[in-house]
C-alpha cells in the first residue's frame, strides 16, 4: 500500500471536525499572506513606519474583498493543516522575491514547464530546488529505491523518514513547499516501457536523467531523440560536478557524444564494475585528468569490494540541484541553443581575494 504523500485540500466544516477527533497542528496562514499580498500590489506602503499601512482604510477595504479566499491544507504525515490562500496567490508571493531576476511572464513559461526527475538520490535535490524557484508545477520523479540512512549525506530528509520510498520522501517535500504542485511518482522506478508511455502521451518537456543503470541512460536518450525531448543530467565529481545537456528537442542525435552503436555494442558485450567505471571516467566526466583524485582513487577499491558504492557529497549533490536549475531555467525560457554540453563544475577552483582590512 502507497504511503500518503499528497495533501489533502478540505472544506471548512471538514477542517473543524478533523480538530475536534485528532491531535492537529494548525497553522493559519492566511492572515500575515493577506498583508504581504497588499503590500504586493500597493508598494507604495512597504516599509511603512509601525505597519502604517495595515491602519489604513484601502487595507480594511482589501481585507473584505479577500477574507474568504482561503483553502484549508491537509497534510496526513504531520497531522498538520494549513489556511492558506489560493493557489494564484500563493504562487504570487511564492515568486514574488524572483522578481526582477524572473520577470513575470518568465515565471509563467518556468511554471508550466512539465520536467520529469529519474532517480532520487542527487534528483531529489534537483526536484527540491526546482519547486523552490516556482519551476515545473507539474513533475514527474521516479525511484524504485526505499530512504537508508546511507542516503542521508546527500538526501534532504530526516531520520524519521528511514524505510519510506525516496519518492514518497520527495514529493511530501514538494508538497510541503507547494501544496498546489502536481507530483507524479514512479515508485517502481523507470523502465522504457513507462517512460515512452509519458512521452506518448506529452507528458513531459524536458528529462533529468539521475539514474545509476547505464542501459536505462541509453534507452532515455534514445527515447528522447524519438520525441525530441532535452535531456540534463548531472554527474557528482568529488566536491564538483559535470553537467550533459543533450539538446534532442533541437535535432541533437549522438548519445555522451557518440553514436548509438557504440553503446548498443557496449551493453552487448555485458557490463562489468570495470566497464561502467571507464565508462564514467571517459564519456560523462570526460577523461581521467578531469576526475576528482579521490574519486580516481576510489574506483579500485569499489571494484576490489573494499567500498560500498562510489562515494558522493551532500555539498555536491545540493550543487547539482542549483546547476540543473539554472540550466532548465535557459532551456526553457530559450536563452540557451546549444545541442550538446559537457560542464565542469567546482568549489575548489574558486579564486578568494585578498581580504580587505
């Protein structure tokens, strides 16, 4: 049986009932969104000296017309409920500080764009960042994976959520930020099956491909060129990371850079730790020079079974989510035409300036 992981809107009398039977913790909302929407649209008053403005009669006229438009939000893994405006003006403050870096009819294109996330390890992080800067109200993310502790370097969950579906974990977090989103989960992960299906039916305008299985990369990009779709994906490098943007909406027809042969001809011939390991190393970070030391270091000792997984960061994966961000944002708005990109990504190449006494 599916955990809940969606909210829950519910009417004034169902909100009273549900109080009275159970231990809730209620949130209004409403009030102080109500004086941050007036000083949205009367700029005139923001920073008025002792909260002027809410004294005012054009504030008392505002609070008539907009007192009864709220909506009561049912969130049953917290047993909370938050009294909220509706979904248009809860959009509106949610994006309000994005202005004028966003304008507002950038906002609108970022809103309606429909990206799907496989994979929630560095994805979630992706997913996360995305709803947070009011991008993709309609997502699709997928994970056949269950919350470890493990994940919890580089997962933004908690303790309390160990055993829960990564994509359970991921859209109450999406919800919790949005609660007018519309999460679609993959709890089974992806397949070509079900990922042709959700292209066939024009579900989606643009993929984050942060999956493990290198087959499934292969079947996504393939799939993609088919419905001429982009694909992103984002590559931990120890501290850093490398971003692919494969622009097959645009004509784009090689995979990591080569033809499909090559890897139809690959996965043939079986795929050995040492395998995906050259394969990481050459065609997604881009040769042995451009690998973080550690991580070189590592590989023999995954492969020799004296670690776990290859190893990743928390800074990094959070990384991923801003750079795939910023990337969807330029796809997406048009800013950015080229077809195939291969970025490198790091901290430590950050140059400090001397400090100033």
């Amino acid at each position: 049986m599916m955990l809940e992981y969606k909210p829950i809107i519910l009417s004034e009398v169902e909100t009273k009932k549900l109080i009275r039977q159970k231990n809730i913790n209620f949130v209004d909302a409403f009030s102080s969104q109500l004086e941050e929407l007036f000083e949205i649209e009367n700029t005139e008053y923001v920073q008025s000296v002792g909260e002027e403005a809410f004294k005012t009669e054009k504030f008392s006229n505002f609070l008539k017309k907009a007192k009864n438009k709220y909506v009561y939000i049912f969130y049953p893994w917290s047993s909370s409920v938050v009294k909220t405006v509706k979904k248009d003006d809860y959009l509106k403050l949610k994006t309000n500080r994005n202005k004028d870096l966003i304008t507002e009819e950038e906002q609108k294109v970022l809103r309606n764009a429909r990206v799907a996330v496989f994979g929630m390890s560095v994805g979630s992080n992706i997913a996360l960042v995305l709803t947070q800067a009011g991008i993709a109200n309609e997502i699709t993310i997928s994970d056949f994976d269950i919350l470890n502790t493990t994940n919890l370097n580089r997962i933004i969950a908690g303790s309390h959520q160990i055993g829960l579906s990564k994509c359970v974990v991921a859209a109450r977090r999406i919800y919790e930020d949005n609660p007018f989103a519309q999460v679609r989960i993959l709890p089974e992960g992806v397949n070509k099956k079900n990922i042709e299906k959700l292209l066939k039916r024009k579900k989606l305008d643009l993929i984050v491909d942060e999956i493990d299985s290198m087959s499934i990369k292969i079947d996504i990009r393939v799939l993609a060129q088919k419905y001429k779709v982009p694909v992103v994906m984002v590559t931990d490098n120890g501290d850093g990371i490398v971003l692919h943007i494969e622009r097959y909406d645009l004509a784009h027809r090689k995979i990591f850079g080569k033809e499909k042969k090559y890897f139809e001809s690959l996965l043939a011939s079986g795929l050995s730790k040492e395998k995906i390991a050259e394969f990481i190393i050459s065609d997604i970070v881009g040769g042995i020079d451009k690998v973080d030391k550690r991580m070189v270091a590592s590989v023999g000792r995954v492969i020799k079974k004296e670690l776990v997984s290859w190893p990743q960061l928390g800074s990094a994966a959070i990384l991923a989510g801003v750079v795939a961000t910023y990337a969807i944002k330029q796809i997406v708005l048009g800013y950015d035409k080229r077809v195939d990109v291969r970025g490198h990504i790091s901290p430590t190449e950050i140059t400090y300036g001397a400090h100033i006494k």
